[in-house]
C-alpha cells in the first residue's frame, strides 16, 4: 500500500519537473515572460539540472541549446524505469 504512493508521488514529481522545463523552455522565448520573478524562480529549479545537458549547436547566426530535449528524455526513461519496478513489486508481493 505505501509502495503505491510512494511510486505515485516519484513519477507525479517527475511529470511536474517536467512541466517545469517546458514552461521554462516557452518562457524563455518571450523578454516580459523571462524576466518575472516566476520565471525566476522556475530558472532557478529546472537550470542546474539542464545545466548538466547543455549542448549548444550553431544554426547561422544562432546557437541552439538542446538540454532541454535531452533533459525531458532522461526524465522519461526515469518514468519508465520506475514503472518497471513498480510493475516488479507488484508481481513478486
């Protein structure tokens, strides 16, 4: 019983850091948008984390920074890692 919360809160906190690195990702976009202090704050959790990732490829004029895929991908294959074992303990109880 609290191995069914415990796997719901990890994969629930990642669906939320998750939505925290797409919002930070469109926030990023926009100049009003990225200098609030919620984008701030947003910066402030999901940057050290993609920060890990940072990968700067050259378009033109431009460089495009691809942590963020990268981080979303990692963080999926964490989910599915987690629903594996809980699918594991689910089986051998």
């Amino acid at each position: 019983m609290y191995l069914n919360y415990l796997f719901t809160i990890l994969y629930k906190t990642i669906d939320f850091y998750s939505f925290l690195i797409v919002i930070s990702v469109f926030g990023s976009w926009f100049e009003p948008i990225r200098n609030s202090k919620v984008f701030y704050y947003i910066g402030r959790v999901t940057e050290p984390y993609l920060r890990l990732f940072k990968i700067l490829i050259p378009l033109g004029n431009v460089n495009v920074d691809i942590s963020p895929v990268i981080g979303l991908f990692i963080l999926n294959l964490m989910k599915r890692a987690i629903t594996w074992l809980y699918y594991m303990a689910v089986i051998n109880m």
